[in-house]
C-alpha cells in the first residue's frame, strides 16, 4: 500500500467512514486457505519439524550400516634415528638376517564385521526407526497446530473488521440522528439534553471506532508474521468470513478414529516403540559380541621393496565386571518405557479432552449463531422503527440510541460466533488427525 492508502485506512477507521469506502482500499483477496497455504510454506516451526525428521532418518541410516562389514586401509611413513627392522620377524635364520633400516614406510587393509552383539544392532534399528516415525508424526502434528493458529489469527481479523463496520455504520447512523435531533432543537420540539446526549453517544462511538482500529491492527500483525507476509499486505487484501460444514459426528465413533489417527497420539505411540527398543538393546550389554576380522599389511623401506602379509582373526569380547553400569543402563530404559508409556496414556486423555471441548464449542456456536442471526435482523427492524417515530416526533431519543447500540452489540457478537463456529470445527478435525491444507480447502474455503 501507498502512503496516501494507509493514510485513507487510518481516516476511514478514526471517522467513521462507511465500509464501502474501506472496501475500496482493500483489493486484493486473501482467503484462509491461502493464508494457510503461506503458513506452512514460510513459518519456521514446520521447518524446524523437517529438520528433525531428517536427523531421525540419518540416525536410522546410521544404525543400519553397523549390519555391513568395515573396510579401512592406513599408510604411515616413519623415520627412525637408528636403523630399525622393516618388515616382521616370523622367524631367525644367522645365514639370511633380516633387513634394518631408518625409514619404514607401512600399510593396511582390514575388514571386520561384527557377527554377533546381543541383538543390539537390530533393536537400534528399531529404535531408529521408531524415532523417525516419531518425527514425521510430529511434522504433521506442528502442521495441524500451525494450521489451527492459523485460523484463529485470520478470524480474528475477520471478527475486529466486521465489528469496526458495524461500528463505523453506528457512527455514520449517529451523525444523522445529531443532525435531526439539532435540527428539531432550533425548531423548538427538542430540548438541548437530547442534543447533548446524541453527542456524548457520537463521542463514545467513535472512541469505540479508535479503539477498534487499534485492535484490527495488532490482529493483523499477528498473521502478518504467522504467514510469513508483510503488514501492509494483509492490510491491503479483503479477508472474508468462512464456512465450515456442519457434520453429526457420533462421540464415540470419533474418539476411535482420533486414538488412531491422532499426530499427537501417533508420535506417542512411536515414542513408546522407540523405548521398548532402548530396553531390548540395553539388554544385549549382558551378552557377548563376536567379530571376524582381516588385514592385509604390507612393508617397504629405502632400500627394500614392498612386501606384504594376511592376518585373520575372531575375537570374543565380554565384560565380566563393570561396576553395575550394565545394571544401570537397564534400569534407565526400563524408566524411559515407562514415561514414555504414560506419556501415551496422557496424549490419549488430553485428546478425548479436546473432543469433548471441540463438540461442545461447536454446539455452543451453532445456537449462538442462530439466535444472533434472529437478534440482528430484529434489532435492524427496532432500529428502523424508532428511527421512523423520532422522524415523526413520536420517538424516544433514549431508546433508538439504544437500539442502535444493542444492534451493533449484536453484530460484533455474531462475527465472534461465527469465527467461534469455524475455529470449533477446526479444532474437531486436528483432534480427529484430519486437519491439513487440503481439508482446509475443502471445508473452510467458502463464504457463507
């Protein structure tokens, strides 16, 4: 936006002037599923997400390559102050003694393979991938939660906007009545209360316009920064008030799909096989390893040419003593799987909790909304009519000044229901594990 255009937003909020005109400044067109869409590409929580995801997987790869053998080489020169033997010495024979010299060059080739450890590598492997499932559930479980955030801060936009219309629209109907009310003081058929009360409610009026203003642009803000966008582009884009269908769910056959489709729950239930595999490899530590082994040396010095010899070995290796750590490092799995266990169950609770809250919201909005609607189109109709008897002279200037206010009171109080419907149903489907861009899209894209 133009400076002249942020100027036009910041007159329009602070006098009042009808929506239509502020309409005008706003544009472009910024649907909650774009938002979403932003969100998801642009925040750093998913990213961070990813990354861990990634790590998990380099864990996982990391433990799967102990199955494969190991194959190393080394090649050292070494200069010694007095000639040294060049190559092992297998045997002495006086008529051909072995050959000396300061500097011996020497290298390997060895390959070794762990045969047996106890079941260790394959309950890491476990364990590895446990944690990467982990990771990738929490990447759709940040993705839910950016999600919801998501459409909280774009209906709170959407809310303090269409509270501030009606606002504006008060205002301007305040305006009208002061002149009516000043007019019929000069004619002599209104007392000078009536003119000042008609002012002090044009003041607090557009106090409330101010007020609002202030709100619209801290809420903007808010998902300016959540979308990765810039203020003055949310300013600038037309944000409208979405829709969401409104679907019977049966408690207990949604808890069902919940415990089973849950991210939160999900990655849980990865934790806990992830902990089970802790305990399975540190278990192994009770059991020997077994490795085969081969080495291919090879020797040369100034003066010889290279030579070279194989080895092979099978090694056993098995602590007898270790101080009780071996004890300790079991007992340290066992009280992971434990928490990890309850930590399930907890999900598990908190879940069937956010359900409850999620159906119960919903329900309460629904009624909300439907007595709001009725409370709006009856208070539009009280408004005309005491409007029409101070026009006649037969009104109370007190009571259209209420009516007028009860009526914006309403408004404001069913966009808040509104929002609250849609963020109900949201929250319902991130319970459900089935909220992401494309249920977005689906169920909350269009207006009503």
């Amino acid at each position: 936006m133009t400076k002249v255009a942020n100027a036009a937003v910041a007159l329009a909020l602070l006098l009042g002037v009808p929506a239509v005109g502020l309409a005008q400044v706003r544009s472009a067109r910024l649907t909650i599923a774009e938002a979403a869409r932003q969100a998801l590409a642009t925040h750093p929580a998913r990213a961070v997400s990813v990354a861990e995801r990634d790590r998990a997987e380099a864990q996982r790869d990391e433990a799967r390559a102990s199955w494969l053998p190991r194959v190393t080489t080394e090649w050292s020169g070494v200069r010694f102050q007095e000639p040294m033997i060049v190559a092992p010495l297998h045997g002495f024979d006086p008529m051909n003694p072995p050959e000396f010299d300061r500097l011996l060059v020497q290298g390997n080739l060895a390959a070794s393979w762990l045969v047996f450890d106890g079941g260790a590598r394959s309950a890491r492997g476990n364990r590895t991938e446990a944690v990467r499932d982990a990771a990738a559930a929490g990447i759709v479980a940040t993705e839910s939660e950016l999600l919801v955030r998501v459409a909280h801060a774009y209906l709170s936009v959407v809310t303090a906007r269409e509270t501030g219309a009606a606002q504006r629209a008060r205002v301007t109907a305040l305006v009208a009545a002061l002149d009516r009310v000043r007019q019929s003081e000069t004619e002599g058929r209104a007392a000078r209360v009536d003119v000042i009360r008609s002012e002090a409610a044009l003041s607090r009026s557009r106090a409330a316009v101010a007020a609002n203003a202030a709100e619209v642009l801290a809420r903007e803000g808010d998902l300016a920064r959540l979308i990765g966008s810039t203020l003055a582009t949310v300013r600038a884009s037309s944000l409208e008030t979405p829709a969401v269908p409104v679907a019977a769910a049966d408690r207990a056959s949604l808890l069902d799909r919940t415990l089973e489709a849950n991210p939160r729950v999900l990655r849980a239930r990865h934790q806990v096989n992830a902990a089970a595999a802790m305990v399975r490899e540190s278990r192994s530590v009770w059991l020997p390893s077994v490795t085969l082994g081969g080495q291919y040396n090879a020797f040369a010095s100034s003066a010889t040419s290279l030579t070279a010899e194989w080895q092979g070995a099978l090694r056993v290796s098995y602590a007898l003593f270790t101080g009780g750590q071996r004890s300790s490092v079991v007992a340290r799995a066992e009280a992971e799987r434990v928490a990890a266990e309850q930590t399930l169950r907890l999900a598990q609770l908190e879940v069937a909790t956010a359900v409850d809250g999620a159906l119960a919201a919903l329900a309460q909005a629904d009624a909300q909304v439907q007595a709001l609607e009725a409370a709006v189109v009856q208070f539009e109709a009280v408004v005309a009519v005491e409007r029409l008897s101070l026009d006649t002279g037969a009104g109370v200037q007190s009571e259209y000044l209420d009516a007028e206010s009860q009526l914006v009171e309403s408004r404001a109080a069913l966009a808040a229901a509104r929002a609250a419907r849609v963020l109900a149903r949201v929250e319902l489907a991130r319970a459900a594990g089935e909220l992401n861009l494309d249920w977005i899209i689906d169920n909350v894209e269009q207006a009503p």
